[in-house]
C-alpha cells in the first residue's frame, strides 16, 4: 500500500504515454543520415537551434533552442525504459536530440499552418482525455491547489510548464491528423488483410538440427591438418601472451606493531563530524482499513463506501479489534493480510490526507473515517518515534568498525609503498625477507587467468599486464591485503602446434563446414519428399524425426522453429498437401508439408472488417507521416535552419541491427 499511496501507477502510463512518449510523434521520427552536422551554434548549454528556413536572421520570434538538459533527460527515461545497457547512452543522446529536434521543426509547421491549441481547447482535453479522471473525476474539478500538486507531484514541472506540453502534443496530433487525414485502404486490401491475418495452418514438418549435423562431421587428421595450414593467419596468435610473476603479499596481521587501534577519542571525533548519519526521522507505526473507491465513482458508489467505513469506525470503537476487521475488509491487498500493518513510515511518505492524520495522533488512538484518491481510510496509530539524535552509546559500535577499517587500509597503503620502494632499491626477495614475508613466483598466466595465493588477484593480474617486463616493483590491492609485484618474463602471443590445438581446430573445421553440410542435407530432404510425394517416408529413409504442428497462426510458435512470421511463413503460401522447399534456419532445418488449411470464412471477415481497416488506415498514416517528418527535416536542413552545437557527444558505431 506504500507504493499505492505514493503513486498510482495508472498516472504512470499516462505520463509515458502523453508526456514522455510526446504523444504518437516520436514514433515516427527516425534516425536521418547526416542530421548531426555539428557545423552551428556554440551554446554549451544548446543541443541545436532550429528556425523557420529562411528566416535565421530574426533569432527569438523564429527560432527555438533543443536544450542539452531536455535530451539528457529524454535520453536516460528512453534508457531506462528499454532496459538499454549505459555505454548506449550517447547514441541514445543524439536520438533523443533528434526527436526533440524534428519536434520542434513539426511545431514550426503547425504554427505556420494556424493549427495551435486555444485555453478552450485545452480545458477541453484536460475534462475528456486521458487525465480527466484525475482532475475532474466524475466530471467535478478538484480545485486549483490540488491541480497544483497533481503537476508537481507526478511531473515536476509547473501547471504552466504542464499545460504547454499538453497544447504542444495536441498541436502535433493536429498536424499529423492533417497530413494523413487523406489515406485511405480498399475494401479488397482490409479484406486479403484479414485473409492473411485470419488463415491458419496444420502441418508436418522434418527437422534436420544442426547440433545432430555437427556430430557427423568427424574429418582425419590429415583433412585437419589442411586446414590448420590453410588458415595459418587465424591461428597466428590463437594461444594468449602470458606472464610470470612474482609477487609478495600481505594483510593486516603482518604489519608493524599489529593492527591500528581506535581510540574513544577518535570514535568521539568521527561522530562529532558525521552526526548527519545518526540522525533519526520522526516516524509513525500505523494500521489502516481501506474501503477503495474507483476513480470516477459516481456518488451512490462513493457513499456505499463512506458508510461501510463509518460501519467498521462503529465496530472499531464498540471494541472490535481492528486488524480483524482490516484482513476481512480492507480493499489494500499489500497490508490486509497482515491485519492493515504498513509499518514504520517516513513523514511525507503518503499522500497528504493520510500523512497529516497519522502523524496528529497519539500511540493507540483511532482515526476518524478520512478520504484520499484512493478511498476511505481508518488509520490506527501503533507507536511513533520523535526526530532525534542517536546518542554516542548507542552508535558507537557501528563507528569502531569504520574506523578500524580506514586505520587499517590507511596502514596497509603506507606499509606497502615502503615495501614497493625497498624491492626497488634491494630487490624483491631482500625487501620480503628483511619482513618476514615470501616471495612467490607464478606459473605463466594469460591475461584472465587466476594467482591462487590471492583472494582478488584481479586487480594484480590488470596492473601487470599493463608494465613491460622487470618494471619498477609496484603495490596493488588484493581485496584482504595488498601485494607487491615484478612480471619477471613474457611469453608473446603465438600460434599453436597443430597437436597442442586439435581441438580448437575441429570445432573451427566443423563450423565451418555446417552450414554447407545443412544446404546439402536439407536440399536431398526436399528433392526426395518430391520424387516420393511423401516428407515422411523421406524423412524416414534420411532417419530424420518428423513432427505435426497445432493448427497455428501467423503469429504462432512452434516447438525447433520459432516464430510462424519468420522463415516458416513461406507455409502459409502453400495448398494444402503441398511440400515446401528447403527453409534454413541456421540453427536447424526444416521441410514441411501442408496437412490442414483453414482461411476466414466471408462472416468472419466481415466481422472484423472495421478493426482490420483501421489497423491498415495505422500503418498507413505512420507511414505517410515518417516520410513527411523526413522530407520537412530534409528541407530544414537544406536551408540552413537547424544549427547543431559544437559541443554534442560523439555517439558509438553500432552492431548491425541495433
């Protein structure tokens, strides 16, 4: 219920969908090549300036400015919202930049076609669209100052800022609904649509899989040995340099005098200076009922509700216990079953309403019946805790180990450049005795390999292969210690003897002859399905398992073949009885026979005429609008209206198909 009181996930989606989605605009917005020409303006804070083409001279009235801050932000809810790892983040930089960019150019379009939006047509919106049940739920406004704190609570922005978002996405609704408002689909295309949406298929289907295939590819040595000599440049450095190290390590209980101790004095002093930390907010453990009333509830409803919880107030006070009444009645599933508990909470955690009533009570009083957006509470207050200061007595237990910790890292770090230096000038093996510890010298390790004497020789192996051979000793941290180091010999990457990497080289010998042995497989599977007009018996002689799909659509998965919109679909060309030809789908392939076919009948076609129509009218309208979005954005720049800063982030070269 926390959450539920924090925020209502309903005005999530909206907010995606209305403010960060900028409505149905951005999804027609597409990478244009060469739109980042960072030949302009100079504005640090600037990502670019757009004007109308032809008027660069009259800067203000003509021109508007995309700020670096506007991307960033659209950049990271973009980020996030795709589950994109970071290091996409400057290509997603300039994406966003170019959203917020041709956004701007569209808006420069609308204007000059005198299709901006009136207050009237805002008001309009707000009491009919998507936000109407929050600011006018069952059609009554909820006042200026809870408009106020809708805005600042779900978007952080100002209700001026908020209502000049809204007019400007409607604005851009306006201009597409113009430009695609002319786009029209036959009769016969929503038909031969449905056709192909509706058609479902029954099929058998031989799987040859390329796993199976790869086990019959067992060449001779002397086949192996051809290859190997064939493809000398890919093995030429196939085996990793490597390098010996010697090193010397130690932890806390090996330095001078033992380990640093804590004074009270400096446990005094750290919570002296860190008293920000041990400061305790004022909290209430509250219960609650929860009788929910939908959003938009028309009055009779509110009132049911209103009186179902005057009800359990009376029962309450009559000497009920509450949190049986919470588990039977309360409409909060997250703290229901545990008798209306939410635990210790934070002040200003929930919505106002429930926050100002459940911090004016005292411990073991019950609240009157309030309402919130959600409904209506019954709060009962368990124990508060006051603002205060933990003092030193209780703390100090958690201060000593930070302390020890610093002291020890702190001694660690010095004892360890003392000892880099005496290596330097002794030698590792006299610095180490003259300290009682030992020196200890690695096999040849690769660059991922493991120091087993070390609990984190990561961080070693990273340093050493950065040196060149008998540096200067140097000091590096182990995770429990720290150590000192010399990579003492390099074995530069080189190829392989053949006997040494045989298996390496049937691995590379068998993927490399897979896909030719598939083609071919796949190619004697089909060619004899046709001589025989039987798959199965084709299949059969081949020893290859045939399998019957369900009756599927194009939208279908089918068990080793994946999506029926994929290579598969070819299936849905065919007649019934008919054998399909050789479908390679890398992993696996397939022929197939066509057992089963069954197409919309003339009801169902006119049953769902309308919906395919304006799923066509959709993709059309997109369409139509995406090359509109790119021509503007072409001539834009033709012109010499849209300045790029200097000052953009370079975005990184991506793998094919990103």
């Amino acid at each position: 219920m926390i959450r539920i009181l924090q925020q209502d996930n309903r005005i999530t989606k909206i907010l995606f969908a209305v403010i960060i989605g900028f409505a149905c605009i951005t999804m027609v917005i597409t990478l244009v090549p060469g739109v980042f020409d960072t030949s302009g303006a100079n504005d640090a804070n600037a990502f670019a300036t757009v004007h109308e083409p032809g008027l660069l001279g009259r800067m203000g009235v003509d021109s508007a400015t995309v700020k670096m801050t506007e991307v960033n932000q659209l950049a990271a809810r973009q980020l996030q919202q795709q589950h994109l790892p970071e290091f996409l983040m400057p290509y997603m930089t300039q994406r966003a930049g170019q959203i917020l960019v041709q956004r701007q150019i569209l808006k420069h379009e609308a204007d000059r076609m005198n299709l901006q939006v009136s207050d009237e047509d805002l008001r309009r919106e707000l009491e009919t669209g998507p936000f109407a049940q929050y600011l006018f739920p069952g059609g009554k406004y909820i006042g200026d100052d809870a408009y106020m704190n809708f805005v600042q609570n779900f978007f952080q922005v100002s209700r001026s800022d908020f209502e000049t978002q809204i007019k400007s996405d409607m604005e851009l609704q306006r201009l597409q609904a113009l430009i695609t408002g002319g786009v029209t689909v036959s009769d016969n295309a929503v038909r031969e649509a449905y056709l192909q949406q509706g058609t479902k298929i029954k099929f058998d289907y031989a799987v040859i899989s390329s796993a199976d295939l790869r086990k019959t590819i067992n060449p001779s040595d002397a086949d192996l040995e051809k290859f190997f000599k064939d493809n000398q440049a890919r093995y030429a450095t196939a085996i990793p340099e490597t390098r010996k190290i010697q090193y010397v390590s130690f932890d806390a209980s090996n330095l001078p005098g033992g380990k640093p101790q804590v004074s009270d004095a400096d446990i005094q002093t750290y919570y002296n200076q860190h008293q920000s930390q041990f400061q305790v907010k004022e909290q209430v453990k509250v219960r609650h009922i929860l009788i929910a009333v939908p959003a938009g509830a028309d009055s009779k409803t509110d009132s049911a509700a209103k009186a179902k919880a005057e009800d359990l107030l009376k029962q309450i006070k009559g000497g009920a216990d509450f949190a049986e009444l919470a588990s039977k009645n309360s409409d909060d599933p997250g703290s229901k079953t545990q008798g209306g508990e939410l635990g210790w909470l934070d002040r200003g955690r929930t919505v106002p309403e429930f926050d100002k009533v459940a911090f004016s009570l005292a411990p073991g009083q019950t609240s009157d019946v309030i309402k919130t957006q959600f409904g209506y509470h019954i709060l009962q207050v368990e124990d508060k805790k006051t603002a205060h200061l933990r003092p030193l007595s209780e703390v100090k237990a958690e201060i000593v180990p930070i302390l020890e910790q610093q002291r020890v890292g702190a001694a660690e770090q010095t004892y360890a450049s003392q000892l880099a230096a005496d290596a330097k000038k002794n030698g590792l093996d006299k610095a180490a005795s003259s300290r009682g510890l030992k020196v200890v010298t690695t096999d040849y390790l690769a660059k991922d390999g493991v120091i087993a004497g070390l609990s984190d020789g990561s961080a070693l192996l990273t340093q050493a292969f950065s040196v060149v051979k008998n540096a200067d000793p140097a000091a590096v941290s182990t995770g429990d210690g720290f150590a000192v180091f010399q990579v003492t010999d390099i074995k530069a990457a080189h190829a392989p003897t053949f006997a040494e990497y045989k298996t390496h080289i049937l691995e590379d010998y068998r993927e490399q002859q897979l896909p030719v042995l598939l083609n071919s497989q796949l190619n004697k599977l089909d060619d004899r399905a046709k001589v025989l007009n039987d798959l199965k018996k084709a299949a059969a002689e081949m020893n290859i398992p045939v399998k019957t799909s369900d009756l599927v659509g194009r939208d279908a998965q089918v068990p080793e073949i994946g999506s029926m919109s994929g290579p598969a679909s070819v299936a849905f060309t065919l007649n019934k009885g008919t054998i399909s030809g050789p479908i390679n789908m890398g992993q696996a392939g397939v022929v197939l026979s066509l057992t089963d076919k069954q197409e919309p009948t003339a009801d169902e076609i006119a049953k769902n005429f309308d919906q395919t129509r304006e799923q066509l009218l959709n993709q059309q309208r997109d369409e139509l609008f995406r090359v509109y979005v790119g021509d503007l954005t072409k001539k834009y720049e033709e012109a010499g209206a849209i300045r790029y800063s200097k000052r953009q982030p370079a975005a990184p070269s991506l793998p094919s198909g990103s």
